[in-house]
C-alpha cells in the first residue's frame, strides 16, 4: 500500500513575510495613519486587511505628511523616490527583501563599471521601476523574447540582472535566448 503525504501550502517568500512583520508591528508601535510605499504584497485581501487597521498604501510622496512613518514595501524603490522621501523627513522603515536589495546593488555596481544591463522583467512592476531607478542608461528590458532584438548591439560588457518575481522556468528561456544573441 502506498501512502500519499499532502504538502502544505508554502505561503509568502521570506521577503514577503519580512515586510508584512514590520508592517504589523509597526501598527502596535507607531501612530495611525500608517503609510507603505506600494502594496506591501500583491494580495488583494492582505491589503484589505491592513488598510482596515490604518495602513495606507500610496505611490505618491506629496500625500505623506511630514513626520510621519513609512514602510518601503517588500520590492523596494528607486533612489530618487527613498531621496524624496527623506527629504520630508518621514519615518522611513526599509522593508525591501534582501534578495532585491542584492539586484539594485548589483545594477548600481555594474553600471559604474560600464556595463550594458539586461534585466529580464516587467518594467511596471515596482521592483523593476525600483531597480531600473539605480541605472539611468546602459540598460535594455527584456519581458518577451522578441524584446531581446532591441537590445544594443557592438558593446563591450553585458551582464544579465533579473526580477526577483518571476517565473524561474520562464527567466531560464529568456536567458538562454540572450546568451544566444550575446554569447
């Protein structure tokens, strides 16, 4: 007789779990309203569940009073939104998931050392916007094969930078087809 064991769902990546424990206690901690810079997760009744309790998501500075605490969410943002954000003097409470963290360092190392990025991934996810923030030239968007033809040709140094959200199986597809084109 064969026995079938039923795995448990695995839930949030650690990143994501980080960030909503900062979030819940930030709620015991500091003053209502609480603010995050973009949805802290992309789950529709997690957000809901936080909004009842006075978290208050926004892709917009100028709405955050001054003085106020902010949670950057678990995909991180650009330099030029964390500058502005100090700027008002706010609270700021960094939940970027390390992993994140780890490709916005590596865009901003690679584009000082002259590097033409490729980054696989959805230019308007705010993790890409984030990363893609760290580099203001010297990079191509790759979210379809099609998109690697667009990539500039006849420079000397290439590296390959990835969302952290994707479909690995997906990214292994587009990174072989690249290497291809860019061997």
């Amino acid at each position: 007789m064969k026995k079938i064991l039923l795995a448990e769902p695995r839930g949030f990546c650690f990143g994501v779990e980080n960030a909503l424990k900062i979030v819940n206690k930030s709620l015991r901690k500091y003053k209502k309203p609480l603010y995050v810079f973009n949805e802290i997760v992309h789950n529709k009744t997690i957000v809901t569940q936080l909004e009842k309790k006075g978290v208050i998501f926004t892709q917009n500075v100028d709405v955050i009073p001054k003085g106020t605490t902010v949670i950057i969410s678990a995909h991180g943002i650009s330099p030029l939104i964390y500058e502005k954000l100090r700027k008002k003097k706010l609270n700021i409470l960094d939940a970027t998931c390390p992993l994140v963290k780890k490709v916005h360092s590596e865009a901003s190392f690679y584009t000082r050392e002259g590097y033409h990025i490729i980054y696989i991934g959805n230019k308007e996810h705010e993790e890409a916007i984030g990363v893609l923030g760290e580099t203001k030239k010297n990079v191509s968007i790759v979210e379809k094969e099609a998109d690697i033809t667009k990539i500039k040709t006849g420079l000397k140094k290439y590296v390959v930078l990835t969302q952290t959200t994707l479909n690995i199986f997906e990214t292994e597809k587009l990174f072989k087809k690249i290497r291809e084109a860019f061997p």
